[in-house]
C-alpha cells in the first residue's frame, strides 16, 4: 500500500508543470495574436503597394527624394524638421500632396491648402512609393464616395465626431496656437474619406472601429447634401453660428434703431 501511495506521488511531481509554462503560453498566444493581427493589417492596408507597378516606386521613390527627402529623409525616416513617414500608407500621402499642403511652403502652425504641385500620376507614384515601405491606409474604394449613404445617419455621426471643430456645417473653426479646422466646402469625397482614415494635423485618427467604412460614407453624403441644398432659414452668414448671428444683429439691428431715432428726432425738431 505504501510503495503505490508512492508511486503516485512521484508521478504527480513528474507530471508537474514547470513554473514558467504559464508564461511561456502567454507569450506563445501574444505571438500568434500580434502576428495575426499584423498579418491582416498588411493585407487590407497595403492593397496599392501590392498593385502599384515597381516602375510607379521606382518614379515615386526619385519625386521624393527630389522634392520631399529635404524635410522627411532620404528613405523617408523623417528628420528633426518633419516625422517619418514610414507606415503612414498611400491614402495620407494622397490626401497631403493632392490637397497641396505638401510640401509645405514654410513652417508654420500647420500645412495650409495651397495649389497643388503635382499631376496626379505623380501623386500616385508618390504614394506607391511610401506605401511600398510599409503598410499603412490605402487609398479608399471607390464605393464609399458615392455620396450614396444615408444623410441622417451621416449627419448624426458628424454632429457627435467632427462638428466640435469644423462646426456643424462644415465651415471650419479656429482652434488653438493659430491652428484651425478647415472648411470642407468644396473638399472631394475621396480627400475627406483619406482624412478621416489618417488623421491629418490636429484631426484624430477614426478608424474602421470608429467609425466604419459605411459610416464615413454616410458623413460624406451629408456633406455633399448641405453643399448641394441651401439653408432652410435663409442667409446662412457663412454657417459660422450664433457669433456671426449676434454681430449681424448688433451692427445692423442696433444701427437700424440709432437711425430710427434720429430721424424721429430730427422731424420733431
């Protein structure tokens, strides 16, 4: 009886886990998750660099170095006057270049818009460049720019993401240490889709877990609405709000009234 009580004993010691098997499967399972998840990332995000022809890099690669690599590096790894730009994808590099605030005339607060520098196929190769570096935000599919979504839902979404700084209507507002949220009048569904996905000067980042794909239609088809119909209560003084309203009131209501009073003023005498 006691060599079996024995026996067991040492096979449960011999079948004992080692005191970092837990730790080793942690790690094991991290792995596979990041690999996983990298994995994916690459294959959704890099979808231009992997049909972006090697002549488009190799061109791009000779317009960046020509015209960007002064500010951001020669392998575009960035330098104290610019960040790198490894891994920021083809989509933030369309949305800088094709809007012309790249590259940027000075240094200032922020890039501002300005006319644009290049055609667009040299945008592209300059965006299959950088996207060829790593995987980053692709440029958008042509299906959520149709300003085919639901407006309702988009201006929902617009109302709670975007209205604190670009106001409600998409007029732009001024924020901190002389920067400002542009206006995105006139701005293409396919530039404010790439802004969203990039997260361009002080704008957040939303992602698809943000907002989705869906959702970022819908917010362009609610721009591309109010652009296109005018405003239900008339003159919209730039859609800047109750200031804009309240100065328009004060000079002109206000002086409506002085002069009323002068004329009274001046029949009675």
């Amino acid at each position: 009886m006691r060599e079996t009580t024995h026996k067991n004993a040492r096979k449960r010691k011999t079948g004992r886990r080692h005191p970092l098997a837990t730790v080793a499967l942690i790690a094991i399972g991290l792995g596979l998750t990041g690999g996983a998840y990298a994995a994916f990332n690459a294959t959704g995000s890099s979808a231009d660099a992997a049909t972006s022809s090697s002549s488009d890099v190799a061109s791009g690669k000779k317009l960046f170095q020509a015209n960007c690599a002064t500010c951001h590096g020669l392998e575009a790894q960035g330098t104290d006057e610019a960040p790198s730009l490894i891994g920021v994808g083809a989509a933030a590099v369309d949305f800088q270049v094709g809007t012309g605030r790249m590259p940027m005339a000075m240094q200032g607060p922020q890039a501002e818009q300005k006319p644009v520098q290049f055609t667009q196929k040299e945008i592209d190769q300059l965006a299959a460049y950088v996207a060829s570096l790593a995987p980053g935000a692709a440029i958008p599919d042509e299906r959520y720019l149709d300003g085919n979504g639901d407006a309702a839902k988009g201006a929902e979404l617009f109302r709670v993401n975007c209205a604190m700084c670009h106001n409600v209507a998409g007029a732009g507002g001024a924020l901190t240490q002389g920067k400002f949220a542009p206006s995105l009048h006139g701005v293409t569904a396919r530039h404010i889709y790439e802004a969203m996905i990039t997260g361009p000067q002080n704008m957040p980042v939303f992602n698809d877990r943000n907002i989705t794909p869906e959702g970022k239609r819908d917010i362009i088809t609610y721009l591309q609405y109010i652009q296109k119909n005018p405003s239900p209560g008339g003159f919209e003084l730039g859609s800047l709000g109750p200031v804009a309203e309240g100065l328009f009131i004060w000079i002109f209501g206000l002086g409506s009234i002085v002069a009323l009073t002068v004329w009274i003023t001046a029949k009675s005498n």
